[in-house]
C-alpha cells in the first residue's frame, strides 16, 4: 500500500476532523491531495503530533481528532503512548503509516524494520484498540472502524517506502498555523 | 511532613487560576508535590502527568490552537529535557507556552545530582531568547504570573517563570 492512496482512501473522512500531521511526505502528500483549514501540519517537532492531538483531543472533547503519524515519529516519543493511553481521548484516532524508514532524509530503516511493532507497544502501553493493517480496503474499513468505536485507536498501516519529489509547499507554516486555530475558534460551541 | 511550602504552592496555583489556565501539564518532581495535588483535586483544571516533559510542549501547543490557556509545570532539567520541542514546536509555531520550572541546584541545595542544572538553566534560557522572571518570595508571584502569562498571550512566545527555592522549600 503506498501513503497517498491511504491518505486519499480516507480524504473524505477528514473533511468533518480536525486533523494533525507529522512533517515531511504525510503532510505533503495530504496538501497535494487539498489542504483544508482544519489540517494543522506539525512541520518539526518530531514526535509531538501525537502529543498535539492530544492536547486538542482533551481541551476539545466535542471535536472528533485524527493525528497523521509516522514511525520514524512515534519511535521518537514512545513515552508519549502511555500518556495517550492513560487518558484515553475517546475522540482520538492515531494513524501510524509505517514505512520503516526515515524516507524524507535518505530511507535509513527505523527499528520497525528490524522487528519493532507499533501496535503492540501501544497496545502494551494501554490504548485500547491498536491493529496493523497491510491493504488500502483493510486500511479504510480500519479507520471507519476506529472512528465510529468512540474510543482511543493506534491503526498502524505498513506503506511503502515511497514519497513525494518533495516536501516544500506554499502553504506557510504561520499562515497554517492562525488558519487553524481560527478553525477551531470558529467550532467553538454556540453559548 | 516534607518541608515543600504549601502556602507558596497555593499562591502559585491561585494564580494560575487567576490567569485562566485551564490544563496543566507535569512531571512531578518533590518541589511540585502540592502544585500537582491542587490540580489533581481542582475538578475544572485538566492535569496531564507526562512520562516526559517534552510531550508536554505539543500539549500545550494543542491546547492553545484549541482555545485553552495551559501552563507547563517541571524540574529545570526537565525543561533542559524539553528544548528540542520548545523550539520546533513552541518558538517554531509562536505559541505562548507559560513555564513554570522549579530551580533546583542554587544555593542551599543538599542533593548533589541537582547542582549541574541550576547552573545553566537561566543562560539557556537566555540563549533561547525566552523571557523569564524568578519567584522568590510570596509577593512576586501574583503579578509576574499575571504578567508573564500576558507577555506569553501579547507577543506569543513561550515565557519561563523559576520557582525558586526560597519561595518553595520551608527551611
């Protein structure tokens, strides 16, 4: 399965999440496919787009939360699962597209390669639905399964190493950033 | 009974309270015992134990795009643990991150492996251009967390306050 068609498989799901992603190829690849003011792409910072979707899954519990992440990112913040896990966001789908490599800076293979399972370490560190899948139709039946359960999902989806020609776009990182939080100001709910 | 102030961690937290802080992100350490117990009893404050202090910047980073004021309570070598997340996420992104980080290892310290972050925590900061002010005494504290809190929202960035050791331990 490559990232894009599994970004694309779950495009129009999206449109109703506040969605955040890790930086490099998911971030490109999901503006090529079209940014939405609800898309925040955590352009550095790696690890902490779980992190960030946390604190957004917890400050806005009426906001249904999906977070974009990678393997290379995860392995950096793997403390960070069991902090997901102990408060259990129930308006919180974490997707891993795993590619056991650290593509956007010259496909080094990350642990996952050699062995290293994501789902079962989140599952170990606590969060109550974790699957791996391997194909797109397993990948999207997955991430509609994880967004009506109503409960904090990891859904690794293994992909191919492959990724876009790069990893500049126009979107600017402030512009995203204000365009965002003016999003989620707008989703406030009514008094 | 531990000779953590109680009444300086009230006034910290009253303040907090004061300035809309809604979450509050941790990592406890024995200086912030009563912080994280007041947040852990206070039924409208949003406590979020981290395993490492740097989860705590996306966090707060979260919180703020989503609306809520947080504040960020760890040890100063926690926050040295933290550096790589305050820059790429919370300078990168301009968000007013409000820190509140407890300065072991100054004079009067008794344990030893806290003496090395003491030392360099205020130049880092420095060194990151992030403003910062030191609670010392009972009457700093309302108002530099007010203002802290208000430079943080004004010019958003991350600010620092040190909670230091003659405000937080009773000797």
């Amino acid at each position: 399965m490559r990232r894009l068609g599994a970004i694309e498989a779950i495009y129009p799901e999206l449109e109703r999440s506040v969605v955040v992603t890790i930086m490099g190829a998911v971030a490109a690849e999901l503006q090529s496919i079209g940014h939405r003011p609800n898309f925040f792409y955590l352009q550095h910072a790696m690890g902490l787009a779980s992190s960030l979707g946390l604190g957004i899954a917890l400050s806005r519990p009426e906001l249904p939360v999906v977070v974009l992440d990678g393997d290379g990112s995860l392995l950096m913040n793997l403390g960070g699962l069991t902090t997901l896990a102990r408060y259990r966001p129930r308006n919180l789908v974490h997707v891993v597209f795993d590619n056991e490599s650290l593509l956007s800076v010259g496909g080094f293979p990350t642990a996952t390669s050699t062995g290293s399972d994501l789902a079962a370490i989140a599952k170990a560190a606590g969060v109550p639905r974790t699957t791996t899948v391997d194909t797109l139709e397993q990948f999207r039946g997955a991430f509609l399964a994880a967004q009506s359960a109503g409960d904090l999902t990891t859904l690794v989806a293994k992909v191919e190493a492959v990724g876009p020609a790069g990893y500049v776009t126009d979107l600017s990182l402030m512009e995203n950033r204000y365009q965002f939080a003016r999003h989620l100001r707008e989703r406030l709910p009514k008094e | 009974m531990s000779p953590v102030s109680t009444a300086g961690s009230r006034l910290i937290y009253d303040a907090l309270k004061a300035s809309d802080v809604r979450l509050m992100s941790a990592l406890p350490e024995t200086w912030l015992v009563h912080l994280v117990r007041m947040a852990e009893e206070d039924p409208d404050m949003i406590l979020v134990r981290l395993a490492k202090e740097e989860e705590g910047v996306g966090i707060s980073a979260g919180a703020h795009l989503a609306g809520v004021r947080s504040a960020m309570l760890m040890q100063n070598h926690g926050f040295l643990a933290a550096i790589n997340g305050i820059v790429s996420c919370g300078q990168l992104y301009r968000i007013p991150l409000l820190m509140l980080i407890s300065q072991r290892g100054s004079f009067g310290e008794t344990d030893p492996w806290q003496t090395e972050g003491g030392g360099v925590t205020e130049y880092v900061l420095e060194a990151l251009r992030i403003p910062f002010d030191r609670l010392e005494a009972p009457e700093h504290v309302g108002k530099r967390i007010a203002k802290a809190q208000t430079l943080a929202l004004s010019a958003s960035r991350p600010v620092a306050l040190l909670l230091c050791r003659d405000l937080m331990w009773a000797d």
